[in-house]
C-alpha cells in the first residue's frame, strides 16, 4: 500500500511540474497550477539578451524603394529575310500557269511581253504574255495572264514592251474577254520589274 502512495505521490509532481513546463512553454503567464514550483516563470523581457555573431556581409548604403524595376527592353525582331526569286524551267511554268492557286505566295522570275496596258486596266495591273526565259521572237511569249504593281514601278511600262519581273504567285484569276466570253488567268504580282 506504501508503495501505491509513493508512486501516485511521484507521479503527481510530475504532472504538476510537466504542466507548469508546458504552460511556459506555451507563453502561458498565468499562476501555475497547484502543486508546481513556487517560483515564477520568467517572463521574455527579464531574458538576458543575446549577443549577435559579427557577419562579413558589408552594409549597404542604398535605401530599399518600393517602385517596380522597369521591363527591360526586347531586342527588335529580326528583319524578314528577302524573298528569293527562282528562275523556272518550260515545263515548271507551264504548272504554274495550269493551276496558280497551288503556287499560290511562291517567288519567281518571269518574262514576258505587255498586250494590253490601257484605261481599261488601269495604272497599276496589266495584261501580258508570260514565259519562263527571255524569248528570240515575240510571239513566243504564250501564256496569258496578268501582273498587278506598285503605279510607281510601272509608270515606265507601255504595250509591246519586253520585261523582265521578279513576281510573286497570287493565284488565279478570272475577267471577261471583249468578246463576251471569261478566262481565267495566272495573276502576278510584280515585286520589281525592268524593261529589256
């Protein structure tokens, strides 16, 4: 029977110290509860205070700002590369002028001979006789079709003349003949464009 009162004698100071601890730990200021020690927790001012360990980061003499860091500025974008004109074989230009809707943006040198540069079709687009290659005789341009430019670029240009253009496949292209009848044509675009 001794025994059993030690034991639960011990085992009560214990829970009374162990909740006085956990109350301090807590940062509970209140009276510690009965059977714990007497003497008061300390409180976190009557701590000594500590002394800071000298680091080797030097001060700063800037003031911190509250203002966002500018966006840096982006490079530009490169500049597009020039288009490459390609010259053409007879039978390449022969495709084209088949179907241009499938050249449709594609980049080439052509040739031809102007039939038709008047009131009806106007200072920047006109009708000519198209080949792949300079040719010996005029009427060897065969293939129909019209060239639209800058009125700046063709101002120069009259009806007969031979030209060299560096030209751009815009697709196809359909107009009503004189006759009554329609046709449908390569139309080009003339990037540049020089009289031979």
């Amino acid at each position: 029977m001794r025994a059993w009162a030690v034991g639960g004698i011990a085992l009560a100071v214990i829970l009374c110290c162990g909740g006085a601890v956990i109350g301090t730990f807590n940062g509970d200021e209140s009276e510690p509860t009965a059977g714990a020690s007497s003497s008061p927790a300390p409180s976190p001012t009557s701590a000594s205070p500590t002394t800071v360990a000298p680091t080797t980061a030097a001060p700063t003499s800037a003031a911190p700002t509250s203002a966002l860091p500018s966006p840096t500025k982006a490079a530009p974008p490169p500049k597009p590369k020039p288009p490459s004109y390609k010259t053409l074989t007879e039978r390449q230009w022969k495709l084209i002028a088949k179907d241009p809707d499938g050249y449709l943006g594609k980049t080439y040198v052509v040739y031809g001979r102007v039939t038709q540069f008047d009131a009806a079709t106007g200072t920047d687009s006109f009708r000519a006789d198209v080949a792949h290659r300079r040719m010996a005789e005029d009427y060897d341009y065969e293939t129909n079709t019209i060239l639209n430019g800058s009125e700046s670029d063709l101002d120069n240009l009259v009806e007969d003349d031979i030209f060299r253009a560096n030209v751009t496949v815009l697709g196809s292209f359909s107009y009503d003949t004189q006759i009554g009848g329609e046709t449908t044509v390569a139309l080009l675009q003339v990037d540049s464009i020089k009289v031979l």
